[in-house]
C-alpha cells in the first residue's frame, strides 16, 4: 500500500502538541540581527558582514537585516560599510547569537563632484549578464557529470516551554536535547526527520539522457527502503537562476537575472571586491511591485565573464504561496576552467506555516535542503553500462544500511551533535507506544484504512452511504497490510441495501513480480452496483461523499459481475505496458432497462468479454512508490495513454465481437507568467456493433463536486458515440490577475478557468434512438448521439481559505427543453484542493 513515510507520520505527530526548552549543545556558529545608523536608527542596507579570516560574510537586506552561519571555528565578526567606521565584535564559537549593531557614521573630506543624469549603472550590468546568460547557463553543455551529496531535513518549530509540561509529552522528554535555533528566522526547532544520499549524476543533451546512481542513503527512521531512497534521489534536481523562471512549489519565481528583470525587479549596485582571484561586483535587488512571485536578495558577479559566483534569494513577505511563510535559497559556483562556472553548493530553507495567524508562537516545519556538487566533469563520455541502466533513478544494492565510517568519510562537511543524533532520536520515538497510537490515528485518516496487524480495515468513508436503488448501504472491506507481506496484497469487501435487500461483494489481490521497474499481476472479481458513463476521477461507489453531493436522485445504478486479471510490465521508466482480460455480465434496471429496438422484449443482461492493451508513455515523470501502489507527480512532457481493446465472440457467453482505441494525451504547461495551463486531448474509435453499454458513455457528473475529467454540466446516459474527438482546457491565472486588484489581492484568491468541447457520431448499427434502429438495443430515454458538439465553459476562484475552489459554470449548447433530460444550463461546481 501507498503509505506516509514514518518519519512524516512523526513529523505530524509532532507538531500535535510537542514542545521543547532550549540546548547549548551546537558545532555551528549563528548569528543574525539589525544594523541601524547609530545617530538616526534607521536601517542600513547593503553593509557588508563577515567572519574574520574566512571568506563566508553576508549584506544586510533593504530594512537592515542578516544572518551569518559557519561550521568553521572563528571567534569574531568584522562589519564595514562606505561613510561609517568599520568595526569589529567578538563572538561565541559554536552557538546561536542575535547581534544588533549600530555603526558610527565617519567624516570624509571630499572633493567636488559633478553628477550627471546618466543610466542606473546595475541595470548596464545586468544586461551583460543577460547578454552572456546563454553561455554561462550549465544546461548549454553537451554533457556533465559530477558526485552530489544531499542532505534533507525536516524540523518542527516555534517550539515553546508551555508545552514542555503537557501530559502527552511525559513519554517523550528525552527529545529537548536536539533542540536548536534557526539563524534566517530566529525561530527555536527540534530536528524530527533527516535523509542524506549520496550519488553520480550523468546528464547529456542530445540525445536527451539523465542518470542517477545513488551510491549511499540513510533516512531516519527508516531500513532498508529502496523506494523511498530512489524518490529522495529524484529530489536533487537544482534551482536553475539562468532560467528565466524558477519553479518552486508549481508556481513560476521570476529570476533575478531573468530575460525581463528590468520589468519585475529594481537592481542596485552596492560593491566590488576579488574573491577567490576574481574581480567581482555585488549587485541587490527587490521586487518593483507586491504580490508579484519575486525574490529579493543580492548576488555576486564576476567581471569579463558576467558569470554569476554567488546569489542569496528569498521570498517576499506578501507573495501568494500557501503555507510558506519564508523561503530562502542560497546558490554558490565554483570555476572549472577559464570559462565555465557550475554549481558547488546549493541551500533552500523553508519556513512551513500552517495556519493563517501570523504569530510568533505559531507551530511550523522547517524543511532545508543542501546539495554539494564535487568532482565535475564537462562534456566526458557517459560509461555504457549508465546509459543502459532501466530508470533514472538507480539505487545500487549495497546503498542502504552503510556505516557510520563510511558517512565520515563521504561528506562534504561534518553533522553538528544535534544532527548526527536525528537517527537515534527517531528510533527511540517510534519505540513509544504513544506514538505508535497516534501514529495509526494519522495514517487512518490520510490513507481510509486502519491497519492491525496483518489487515487494513476500510476505508471508512465507505461504512455506509445511500441511493435510489440500494437504500441505506452497509460496507465493511479491507486488504493485507505490509506487515503481511510485500510481495503480494488480498483485498475482499461484502456491502449490503436495504431497499434491494442484496448482497454485494468484492476480492482479489496483487502480486509484485518486481518493483523497479515495476512488474505486477493481479486479479479481482466483484458482484456490486456501477455507474456506467462515470469519469476515472469520480466517486467510487459506496463513497458517503456521493450520496451527500449529488445533485439528481442516484438511480442510474447498474449491477455488475465482473472479471478482471491482468499483467502490467514497466519496460523502463516512463514507458509501460498492460495486459487485461476483462469479463462482465450487466444487469438492467428500470431506469437503465436493456430492450430490444423492435418489439421491446427485455434483456436479461449483457455479457461482454474482452482483452484489453494499455501502452503508457512519458519521460523524466516524479512518481512516489508504495510497496504496491503509486502517485504520480507529472513530468516535462505529456502522458500518453493508448488502449487497443478487442472483444471476444463466444468466450464465457459474449455475444460481440469487436475493435476499438482510444487516444489520450495529458499535460501541464508553464506559461509564466500567466500561470499553468493543462490540456486533456482524447480520441476513440469503435469498429463493430455492440450494445449501448459497451459504446463510450460520456462522462458526466450528477454531483455539485467539481470533476476535471468530466463533464460537469452533463447528466449521466446523455450522450453516446462510437467515434469521438474531445479537449478540455483549464488554465490556472495563480494570482496573475486577482493580485492587481485592491481588496482581491489581501484575500490571495487566484482565478481559474476551463472550456470543454466534444464531438462524435454513431454509426446506425450503433444508434439505439433511431426509430428502425439495427442496435442491438434501445436507448433509454434521454439517451442520444453527440453530432452537434456538445460545450460548457467555467471561470472560477480557487484558494478560498486555501483549500476550496468554486466554480460558475454554464452549458454553452444543446439547451432546447427535453422531457427526458433535466439538466441545468448555469450550476455552481466545488471542490477542495490544497495547492501551494
């Protein structure tokens, strides 16, 4: 099953009521604070702060502002900025340290100056950089490799002492030791979670490949986890500055050295100084207007090569990104040659905010990230053995469970006490059997089952539901746990109405022949209700939320015996491959009643058989992976999905014989700065005569929940064809136009909309509507083809309280008064969503 991680499901745990005092035990020296004048104290920005005999320094932002951090011993901090008296403090090696400073404005005797109207000497210098972007951008290189080693962490924070002495935490005292203080927000944390993975990295351009082996992995917590290491090491892809703009939590940062800077951003040009043998200038810059996905920071240049050394970003306070409260990304480069810069390290830093209360005491996660870069190589060839590997992302066998020895030796840096000791903490949390309750309260909820032992019980939102055939409905179900086994899942559930007084039921299982790349063979049978013509996103049957949003009274249920087996093959990561036999036996009902065309005789049921092969394609696409399931996250490039089903005469009583396909393509493009758009393209062919049932039933939706696979201004059993084209187009504006808005921009309401056309035709060996049809049956009523395209349009609002989307939807067409078909021409659609 598809399951929190541990160290997650602890993180979350945590952050219900832990709370800590402070430690004195650290390897890291940190300190921020605020420098003023200090005559006027106002804020002085751009002042330059640094460790003595060290080249780790920092500036000061545009309301005074720093933080410093070094793993290197050093016992004092130099400040110097121009027309005041340089200064130096005397520190505290190895802790946390607010330092405030004022400095002492100095008397320069001057001579004249004659100022001229002239340019904005930093906006000359930026488009050098802009000119040179192209060639100092890393991705220009025909191939790279190099040995990267990534350390994640996850820390819960804005920890107190009031919750030091609450009785949930009498189990748990022994975790105030890990305790520390973050030098960008001066907030207290308790490291919860830590995952470090080393690996070589190959990529080349043409033809396209990339390459990941993780040689090491350890995650607290956590053994022995292959799928888990594989995931962390997809997490490794770099924040890019020469783009023009910077994914980060799907939504599009303008660059500071972005193609267009000069239209997003004001630049200064604060300093110029050598480092590391390298004449350099130092530029800052913040966002011209508010709201806008922009960074404010500085940057360090080198002259000649306008390559970038050094850039420090960080979100502004009031850019509309969920549950972010800070984000601060640190990119440092390193010179391979004459000419080429790539990177040697890279930080991000978040600040998670969980609520809406913008208070000092409010609990949070930090998560950090730090990648180091060693060993490059440009334009070397890539070994055979890499570019044959199956995947991506490769684990080699002897990754996980390596020593403590081994890690020494591997890292770029040392762990400081606190996070060394992560590892050991995590594994005395989980041994608490507190933990291990409230643990199973969480992974209840996120997941619908409840695990003990050997089974899941669930999911629970199926316990019981209602509708027009069944009555009240009564489920229990469940499958096997992993403790179980890992290799193969059993699955059963018996459900039961009380207005058709029948028994349902379901049981099948999975077995993982391999899991990377996946191999799997499965079967399932179930006697149960269906709701033929439902999208692939739609409620499940017996699902609560079903019977408490529908919109028409639920009686177009069928009931449904089905078969299905089937074996699915991953041949290499993104492209797959599906075999299934598939055999059902479909009943009637007055509302959805199988009759012949001529004479309306009844027909008992239809029973079909089939075979079914899925080809799915797609490339460099972030999947997680449970032990049996998985979610995928998108990628780069569309998905693909091709079916070819044929159906098969005389086999456990079908009566059709059969060919069809159907087409789909999937994906999301960035379009910043206007936002996201995702298209859905699909096609279908049918070549045979079959009963309406086995025609495609377009998918509508009889719920006021928002479906994006559907239909959602059509009924169910509206519209059927044999042959269909169809596109659905949503584009996500996030915030590009509510944020110029007064009074929209304070809410951070983001605008959405969505059109939906479909065509298709019916053959009239198809066409049960016909008066002299040759259709093996009868439409019911309201049933009918799709010849004149059907259309319905939306413009919505999402991030309502940061969960919910409401939509205003209208039915463009096919809106003439039908006895058969009540349908609404405006509705309003919802749906909750948690989006950054």
């Amino acid at each position: 099953m598809l399951k929190l991680s541990k160290g997650l499901l602890m993180l979350l745990f945590i952050l219900m009521g832990v709370g800590v005092s402070q430690s004195v035990f650290s390897q890291v020296t940190k300190i921020r604070g605020r420098v003023v004048d200090a005559k006027t104290q106002e804020p002085l920005p751009f002042v330059n702060i640094s460790f003595k005999g060290t080249t780790i320094g920092a500036t000061t932002d545009f309301d005074g502002n720093y933080f410093i951090e070094t793993r290197t011993p050093t016992d004092s901090l130099q400040v110097s900025f121009v027309g005041y008296k340089a200064r130096g403090y005397a520190i505290q090696k190895g802790v946390f340290q607010t330092l405030n400073i004022e400095l002492h404005s100095e008397a320069v005797a001057l001579q004249e100056i004659k100022i001229l109207p002239g340019e904005n000497p930093a906006h000359i210098l930026l488009r050098k950089i802009i000119a040179r972007k192209k060639k100092n951008n890393p991705s220009r290189l025909e191939s790279y490799q190099y040995e990267t080693y990534t350390k994640m962490e996850m820390d819960l924070n804005n920890i107190n002492d009031d919750f030091k002495n609450k009785k949930i935490m009498r189990q748990f005292q022994f975790v105030f030791d890990y305790v520390d203080t973050s030098v960008v927000t001066g907030k207290s944390y308790l490291p919860v979670f830590i995952t470090e993975s080393l690996s070589d990295y190959y990529y080349r351009k043409t033809p396209k490949l990339e390459r990941e082996v993780i040689k090491a992995s350890q995650m607290s917590g956590i053994k022995d986890n292959a799928s888990l290491a594989q995931f962390t090491g997809q997490l490794h892809q770099n924040i890019n500055i020469y783009d023009n703009f910077i994914d980060l939590f799907n939504k599009n940062f303008v660059s500071p050295i972005a193609d267009g800077g000069l239209s997003y951003y004001k630049y200064y040009l604060t300093d110029s100084a050598y480092r590391d043998g390298n004449w350099c200038y130092h530029m800052s810059f913040k966002p011209k207007r508010k709201l806008e996905p922009c960074f404010v920071g500085d940057f360090w240049v080198a002259d000649t090569t306008f390559a970038v050394d050094n850039m420090k970003m960080r979100i502004t306070k009031d850019v509309n990104l969920n549950w972010v409260k800070d984000l601060v990304s640190t990119n440092e480069f390193q010179k391979i040659n004459d000419s080429t810069w790539f990177l040697k390290k890279q930080n991000l830093f978040v600040d998670f905010m969980l609520t809406n209360r913008d208070s000092t005491s409010q609990m949070g996660f930090f998560g950090r990230k730090t990648i180091s870069y060693r060993k490059v190589k440009l334009n070397a060839p890539i070994r055979k053995e890499i570019v044959k590997l199956e995947n991506n992302v490769i684990v080699n066998d002897d990754a996980l469970g390596k020593q403590a020895s081994y890690w020494d030796e591997a890292r770029p840096f040392k762990l400081s006490k606190r996070e060394s000791g992560i590892y050991s903490m995590v594994d005395s949390i989980q041994n608490v059997p507190l933990y291990k309750n409230i643990i199973d309260i969480i992974q209840t909820f996120v997941t619908g089952y409840y695990t003990k032992g050997n089974f899941e019980y669930g999911p629970y939102y199926k316990l019981y539901s209602f509708n027009e055939i069944e009555g009240n409905r009564f489920m229990f179900g469940g499958r096997t746990s992993n403790d179980f086994s890992t290799k193969v899942m059993y699955n059963a559930h018996v459900a039961y109405g009380d207005k058709d007084n029948r028994f349902k039921y379901g049981l099948g299982f999975l077995y993982m022949i391999n899991k990377l790349p996946r191999e799997t063979f499965g079967m399932q049978w179930k006697h149960d209700i269906h709701q033929l013509g439902k999208s692939p996103n739609a409620f499940t049957e017996g699902n609560i939320l079903a019977s408490l949003l529908k919109r028409n009274p639920n009686n177009k249920l069928t009931m449904l015996d089905q078969f299905e087996a089937h074996y699915e093959k991953e041949w290499f990561q993104g492209f797959m491959n599906s075999i299934k036999f598939r055999y059902r036996d479909i009943s009637p009902t007055p509302i959805v009643p199988f009759v012949s065309p001529n004479g309306d005789l009844p027909i008992s049921g239809i029973k079909n058989s089939e075979i079914e092969l899925r080809t799915r394609w797609t490339r460099n696409e972030k999947v997680v992976m449970g032990e049996f399931e998985r979610v995928h996250l998108g990628g780069p490039v569309p998905i693909v999905n091709l079916y070819l089903t044929m159906g098969l005469k005389n086999v456990l009583g079908s009566g059709q014989e059969y060919f069809k396909a159907d087409l789909s393509v999937d994906h999301t493009l960035d379009l910043p700065p206007l936002g996201k758009m995702r298209y859905l393209a699909t096609a279908s062919k049918l070549f045979g005569k079959v009963p309406y049932p086995l025609l495609s039933l377009h998918e509508g939706n009889e719920t006021y929940a928002f479906d994006p696979y559907a239909f959602n201004m059509m009924n169910y059993f509206e519209f059927a064809s044999d042959q269909y084209v169809s596109l659905s187009l949503e584009h996500h504006f996030q915030g590009f136009i509510l944020n110029r808005i007064p009074l929209f921009k304070r809410l951070k309401w983001r605008t959405v909309v969505s059109a939906k056309g479909l065509w298709g035709t019916l053959s009239d060996e198809n066409n049960g509507a016909l008066a002299n049809s040759e259709a093996i049956l009868k439409f019911p009523v309201g049933l009918s083809d799709v010849t004149d395209p059907y259309f319905e349009a939306s413009v919505g609002v999402e991030n309502i309280f940061k969960f919910f989307r409401v939509d205003a939807m209208w039915r463009l067409n096919h809106l003439e008064p039908n006895p058969d078909q009540d349908f609404e021409k405006f509705g309003i659609r919802a749906m909750f969503q948690m989006t950054f």
